[in-house]
C-alpha cells in the first residue's frame, strides 16, 4: 500500500455498463452510476495502511467548483484512516470505512457526520454493489457485505484484497490487491466463492464491456481476462521500475494507480507514479499510449487517484509528491487548476463520463 504516499453502475445498458474500483490497492477504481444530475466527487485523504490518519475527507461539486471537507473519525488514530470511499446514488451519504472496524457516514452536501456502524476490522475500501442494497468493505484478509437498510452484517469471508469490481447485473464481484497473488470471484448473493484466477498484484480493478480489468502495480502490465472463458490476456506498458519496492513506494518511479473509465467511448484510464496517466482501448483491448501531466511546481508528478469529469475530457488527479490535486486535460496532460492542500488516493464519482 501506498502511505502517502468503482464506479457503480445501477441499471446501465448492457454495451456500456461498467463497474469498477480498486485500491492501489486498491481498489482501482471507481465507481459509476447512471444517475442523472449527479456531480459530485468524493474522496478521503491519505494515510499509512494499518496506521493513524487524518480523519478528513473530501467533497467536490463539480457544477460550483467548490471543495467541501469533513471529519470522521479521530484524527491520530486509526478511525481517521479510510482508503476508498463509498458514495450512494442519491447523492446523500459517502461511507467511509476505517481500519478501526468503523465505517462512518457523512453527508456529501453538508458534510456533516450523520452516522456510524461496526464493520470489518482492518477494513479500508468500501464499494456499494450495483442495486446500491449491498455495501461491500474489505481488508487485506477479509470480505464483508452489509444492508444499506440496516448496516446489518450479512456475510464475512477470507477474501481480502484492496480492488474490486463488480459485473453490471450486480451478481458478481472480483477481488484481488497489490499484495495479492490472485483474483477471486464472488457471489454476491451468498458470499460464496466462485473462482479464482491468476491475476497478481492488482492495483485497481475494473469491470467493462464484458471483461475485467487488472493493472499490475509492480510490472506496468495490464491483465485482461474474459471470465466466461477464464482467458487472460497480458498487454504490456513503460509504467515500470526496474527498482520497485512496495516498502519504498516514495521513491518509486513508475507504477500504477487508480483507474477511471469513459464507457461511452470504450477508453480506460490509469494513473501511474512516472507522471503519466495511460489509456487502453476496452473493446479490442489495447494499449492506447500515455500523455504526461505536465509537472506542477518544476518537480517530476506521482499520480494516484483520479476520476473523469467533462464527458471524459478533463480528470481530477491526485498529485502525491505535490500534497495536492489537480484539473488536468486528459488530450494533451495540460494543468487547468491546483488545489494544494487536497489529496485522495481514490476519487470516487457517480457520474458515468459517457464522451
């Protein structure tokens, strides 16, 4: 996991329906829905794995611009540490899961704690399924889903991982993490376990136009696998260090991040630490190539969350060396806005970019 260093779609039509998260470990991912109006993009900040964090995450309304901020939480402890967060469809509750084995909910409008509810201990990623009934949170060792209605624990099992990304008709999910040697599939309905598949080291995870989607943080390889035919397929990327050290990730000069996906274009996005953000095509698949984002400040940009906005022309992209977040155009890496002082590992938008 990094220290500092899912789209979820509800009822999408069937060509371009994708979900996807991840935790870069992700999960990466993202989460999409097709919820018209919705502008808004949420995110926690930073923190060590398994350790205290700040108790802040963020809120921004992409019609005015503004950032909102809240706490959660304890700041200093590790109630104040959440990786990814979870934004319902109605645009009135981000849950945000904390390794402490409390998962809190703050409203994204007023951003105003309104509610707590035990999880998963260790517990950092949270995914709300397609259906928006079921709200997934993992850890590194373990799975459990929870009612929206309740916040009730309906089943708990030894998958773990930091990505997932679930199938568009909500009956499946696949879990897997950059520590992880694999990809497991899940019943979403039971909790059983289906599969598993050779996929190592997942960064992030998504689910589009019938395949899934894993970007290997260690080897820039991007694994795509049919899993009605169980076939996987490898496309190779420069977003590798031949030097990568999980326990150095600071120092690390390329690897990847989140993913973000434009479905109405069939075009996946990923962000890497070498300061690029690369782009696949979803149907053939393919690599597409990789535009840099222009460096803020004069120093070299290790890029991590991200979430397409402007129908999949611009990206709101994390800046981790930089403690900031930036506007960027997704043609040619040009930096429309700074916005120091704001960082997610993940951001999380409900709104599909459908360019």
């Amino acid at each position: 996991m990094i220290s500092r260093t899912f789209r979820v779609s509800a009822q999408l039509a069937s060509a371009a329906a994708v979900i996807a998260i991840g935790v870069g470990l992700a999960p990466g991912s993202v989460q999409a829905a097709m919820q018209t109006g919705s502008e808004r993009i949420v995110g926690a900040m930073p923190a060590p794995p398994n350790k205290p964090g700040p108790g802040v995450v963020f809120s921004w309304d992409k019609k005015t611009g503004k950032m909102g901020r809240a706490n959660f939480g304890k700041a200093a402890t590790l109630s104040g540490n959440s990786f990814r967060v979870a934004l319902s469809p109605d645009d009135n509750r981000i849950y945000v899961p904390t390794p402490a084995g409390m998962t809190y909910i703050v409203n994204p409008k007023t951003m105003a704690q309104t509610g707590e509810f035990k999880t998963l201990t260790g517990g950092r990623v949270a995914a709300l399924a397609p259906g928006e009934k079921l709200l997934i949170v993992l850890s590194d060792k373990g799975l459990a889903g929870y009612k929206t209605t309740t916040n009730k624990e309906v089943y708990n099992l030894d998958v773990g991982g930091n990505a997932i990304a679930f199938t568009p008709d909500g009956t499946r999910a696949f879990v897997g993490g950059n520590m992880s040697d694999k990809v497991t599939e899940v019943d979403l309905a039971t909790g059983a376990v289906l599969q598993t598949f050779d996929i190592a080291r997942s960064a992030d995870l998504a689910f589009v136009d019938g395949r899934l989607f894993s970007a290997d943080m260690q080897t820039g390889v991007m694994s795509v696998l049919n899993p009605e035919l169980g076939k996987i397929t490898q496309i190779k990327t420069p977003e590798v260090d031949p030097k990568f050290n999980y326990m150095d990730m600071a120092n690390a000069t390329a690897g990847f991040m989140e993913m973000a996906v434009d479905p109405g274009a069939h075009r996946l996005y990923v962000t890497g630490f070498s300061g690029n953000i690369l782009s696949f095509d979803t149907q053939k698949p393919a690599y597409l190539g990789q535009v840099a984002v222009n460096a803020v400040m004069g120093k070299p940009n290790k890029l991590s969350g991200i979430a397409l906005i402007n129908q999949g022309k611009e990206a709101l992209v994390t800046v981790e060396n930089q403690d900031m977040t930036v506007l960027v155009q997704l043609s040619d890496g040009k930096v429309i806005k700074q916005m120091p002082g704001i960082e997610s590992n993940r951001w999380i938008s409900l709104e599909p970019a459908m360019g």
